[in-house]
C-alpha cells in the first residue's frame, strides 16, 4: 500500500483517526481519502475497513446481514429470498453467498447473482455475458448485474427465472 499511496496502512488509519470522521462510517472515509487524498479505490476500502475495525466495528454475520435486510414490512419478502437462495445455492457446490448491506451476491469464481429486497419487490440481479432472450429482464439491478428480474412473490420464481439463474451460472465460471 505504501508503494501504491504513500503510507502505509497503520499510518493512513492513524490519520483517519485524527480527523473528525466517525471510523465507523466506512463510506465517509472512503469519501475523504478519494476526495482529500485521491486514494484509489481498493486502498479505500483497505483503509477504511481498518480503520473500523480498530474503533470497534464487527462486520455482521451473513445470517446478520440478512435479517437487517428482511426485516420490518420487508419480512414478508423473506420467503422469496429463501426460495432463490436454495435454488441458486443448489446450482453447484463453487456457489457461495456473500452478506452485503443492502443486498446478498451469489459468486463461482466472480458475481453471477444478487438479491436485493426493496420496498414491496425483490430485484434478482443477473449478470451475463450475453443476455438470453426474455422478455422479463430489463437492464441493471443490485452489484456486478447486467440485468434484472422484478418478482413479487415465490410463485413467480418459475421456470423460466430458473433458466435465466442457470445461463448467468454458466457464463460466469
């Protein structure tokens, strides 16, 4: 890092430190160090990563992360997302989920999928190389995503959302 930025990573936590910054607020201090700093943005994440966890922060369990996200009127979509998760899961034993803030990646070698619950919807986001036909994908969606897939309810998870999950699976080996 030192090579790369000029301090290294105790010294760069050191200074955060010494800002009025909450170390806590890992997206204020990325925000300083690109915009006061011009730290690129690995380093940022490194560097405010540290600097959180010295000031007492624990990142959530994945069991956390998801629970935060599916809580209160979001905790009826639950269903849905265990729904997709199982399938995605069972897509192959390399798929592993990931705990995010504000939604879950599925990833074999890089991000194929994400779920990401919003106030009365579930966005399934897909990423590929070269989108299959459907005319239920639109573009964007949560994380590496290419596309989406709006789903309101379990049922709608039908066979052709599992075909879209197994051609993005298959692209991103």
């Amino acid at each position: 890092m030192q090579a790369l930025t000029g301090r290294t990573l105790d010294e760069w936590v050191a200074l955060v430190e010494q800002t009025s910054l909450d170390p806590v607020d890992r997206k204020a201090v990325r925000a300083w160090l690109r915009d006061v700093h011009g730290v690129p943005q690995n380093s940022q994440w490194a560097i405010a990563d540290a600097a959180a966890r010295r000031a007492g922060w624990v990142e959530p369990t994945f069991t956390e992360y998801v629970e935060s996200q599916y809580s209160g009127r979001k905790e009826v979509l639950r269903p849905l997302f265990d729904r997709i998760a199982t399938l995605v899961l069972g897509l192959g034993e390399d798929v592993r989920a990931e705990g995010r803030a504000t939604y879950v990646p599925f990833v074999r070698g890089r991000q194929f999928a994400a779920v990401q619950a919003l106030a009365s919807r579930i966005d399934l986001g897909l990423r590929f190389t070269s989108a299959p036909d459907s005319a239920r994908l639109t573009p964007g969606g949560p994380g590496q995503s290419t596309h989406k897939v709006s789903l309101t309810g379990a049922d709608e998870v039908d066979g052709e959302v599992e075909a879209l999950l197994l051609a993005a699976y298959e692209q991103n080996a």
